[in-house]
C-alpha cells in the first residue's frame, strides 16, 4: 500500500504535477506521486527538515496509538479525496512517515 505523496496516483495522477517543479512536468502520469515525493524529499532535505517523525522520537511502537488518535478525527477523514481513509491506510501512512529518506 502507498501513502503519503505515492498515495496520490491512482485517483489523481495529474494532480501532483500542478505542484512540483517544472523540470519534473515532463514525468509520465503514473509516476507523478513518486516524483512529487522525490521533489518534497529534496526540498526537506535542502531547508534541514528532519527525517520524517522518527528523527523526532516516534517509533514502531507509537503506531497504534497515532492510528486510534487519528480515527477519532472522523470529520477530517471524511473530507479526505479518494482513496477511503480507514485503519489499514491510516497506520501505513505514519509507518511511511518514520523516515522518509
């Protein structure tokens, strides 16, 4: 399962491309959620952005509780585009967010 900025593709696949940066317009669609987490990589690790949430003392372990304590925000998950957010997709979103690079 893909979360984050790959998540992005399958519903989606030109919207990424209105926000990363006009070299990497020229990707084909498919790919446009890899290139904007490419781009988002790069531009974090240019500006000293830590590596994801773990660089900042979440691990593993904290998976389930940021999963429950997310659930519990049913309006904003409601609102969110396609795909449906639910568990699965929720706690493979933060275990990609441990690290990013």
């Amino acid at each position: 399962m893909r979360a984050g900025p790959r998540a992005t593709q399958p519903p989606y696949p030109a919207r990424p491309r209105l926000y990363i940066l006009e070299e990497s317009q020229d990707a084909p669609a498919e790919r446009s959620g890899d290139v904007l987490a490419d781009r988002m990589i790069a531009l974090m690790t240019g500006t000293g952005m830590p590596n994801g949430v773990g660089a900042i003392g979440y691990s593993e372990a904290h998976l389930d509780v940021l999963t429950d304590r997310t659930v519990a925000q049913k309006r904003l998950l409601d609102n969110a585009p396609p795909p449906p957010v639910d568990r699965v997709l929720l706690k493979e979103l933060f275990r990609d967010a441990l690290r990013y690079w």
